[in-house]
C-alpha cells in the first residue's frame, strides 16, 4: 500500500506543481503536459520499486508506455505553445464557473486529473509490481502490436492535422487522411493504446486491466472527448461539419475505407 500512495503521489505532485503556473498564464490547459508523461513516471517507479527484471514482456510494457507517454507530452506542450491560448475546453469550463474559477481549478481541473490518470495508469502499475514478467508468446506479440496500431494512428493523425492547419489554418474542417475513415482517429488511437497495455497487464496477471481501456473508451466516446469536441464543431462549422458526421463514423471505421486508405485512395472517400 506504501508504494502505491508513494506512486500516485509522484501524479498529483505534477499536476500541483502545474497550478500556479496556469494561474500566471491564466491556461487551465497546461494540466494536459502531465497526462502522459505522468503516467510514464508512475510506471517507471512502479518498476523500478519492484525490482523487475528486463524480461521481454515487461521490456514491452516498459518501451511502450514511455513512447505513448513522451509523445502525448511533447505533442501537447509543442501545440499549446504554438497555439499560444487556453484550450477551448477550459475556456468554457473557466465561463461557466467564474467568479472564483483560479481555486476551483484545482480541484475541478488538477486534483481530478490526477484521480484519473492514477485510476487509467493502475493496471500498468500493478503489472510492474506484480512481480510477473509475460514470457515471450504470440499473446504479447498481438498485444504489442495493437498499440504498436494505436501510437501509430495517433501520430498519423496529429501530423496530417498539423499540416491541414498550415495550409488551410484553422477554417477549414479536415475529411480527408485518417479523417476520411473515423471522425476522431487520435481517440480511436488512444483507445487501441490502452486495450493494448490492458492486454499486456493481463498477462502479468492483472486480470481486472480490462477496466481501464473500458473507462478511456467510455470517457472519450462519452464524457470529454468525442461530445465536446462535436459540440464545439457544430456551433463554428454549421454547415461543414453535420454531412461530415453523418457520412463519416465517430471511432469504428468501415472496413472498405480502411482499405482505401491504406490503398492512397483516402482523398476519394468523401
């Protein structure tokens, strides 16, 4: 029990540490830095307090969740420089509970980030200090893959993003790439992420690791992904953006567009 409290302390020292910066720069959105490098951090120590060998199975574990958790990092603090203002999520969040918006912050923004993050993380956590190193077995290989998949589409996807706000920026709706094939392609990313490292944790014998990727699924497709986003791209994008979601599926692609997409034919697909 000690190492856990000592664990989820390392997620709510960072998220602390954040707050008074986004009361300097008035920018709930820099809790978002430490989403994933906190989760990093959380297995890193988990690991390191378990004294776990290399062994293949938790060499995966490990590469996996510091590649998922130093690029979620880099990409977020990278954009919100470049964007240079609060996140539209926290600006409304900020409206619509002001006055006294800068201490409710940090209980409403910060401290509930960090019961998440430990929540999401605790299946990763546990299998590090389970003791149990997965052997080498076509399990973890399919494992490794699907968020191998995940951290690709990820990627993809905030790349072609990245470049449409450039060429066109911010006016402009992006349907074509990975958006061709699912609305959200970063949440269906994020998703296949962590049904991967749930199967993972399964095989270090946290068989309850299910319930994680359950919860991202349920909070992206639910709570704080897909219906704020939705929203927002309804109220600017009024004519765009309805044909596009009624054409496009949220997060399950159709296999005939994954196949097109994977054919370079994602441009015709609208």
């Amino acid at each position: 029990m000690g190492d856990l409290l000592y664990i989820w302390l390392i997620s709510l020292g960072g998220f602390l540490a954040l707050w008074p910066l986004s009361l300097v720069w008035k920018d709930a959105s820099v809790v978002d830095f430490w989403w994933g490098p906190g989760v990093g951090a959380m297995v890193l120590a988990a690991w390191w307090l378990a004294g776990m060998p290399m062994a293949p199975g938790i060499l995966a574990l490990l590469l996996l969740c510091v590649l998922w958790s130093g690029r979620l990092g880099i990409h977020l603090g990278i954009r919100r420089i470049q964007e240079g203002e609060e996140d539209a999520r926290y600006r409304e969040m900020r409206a619509a509970r002001d006055p006294g918006w800068w201490w409710k912050s940090l209980f409403i923004v910060f401290v509930l980030q960090s019961v998440l993050q430990g929540i999401i993380a605790a299946p990763l956590v546990f299998a590090m200090l389970s003791g149990v190193a997965p052997a080498l077995s076509p399990a973890l290989v399919v494992a490794t893959l699907i968020v191998g998949f995940g951290l690709w589409m990820q990627t993809v996807a905030d790349i072609e993003l990245d470049r449409h706000r450039a060429a066109d920026g911010h006016g402009k709706l992006l349907t074509t790439g990975l958006r061709a094939v699912v609305r959200h392609p970063n949440y269906l990313g994020e998703i296949l992420v962590w049904v991967g490292h749930a199967a993972l944790a399964v095989l270090a014998g946290v068989w309850w690791a299910p319930l994680s990727a359950i919860i991202v699924t349920l909070l992206l497709r639910y709570v704080s992904g897909v219906p704020l986003i939705e929203d927002r791209m309804a109220r600017t994008r009024p004519d765009a953006f309805p044909p596009y979601r009624d054409r496009v599926p949220a997060l399950v692609p159709r296999f005939s567009d994954l196949r097109a997409y994977f054919n370079g034919r994602s441009s015709q697909l609208n």
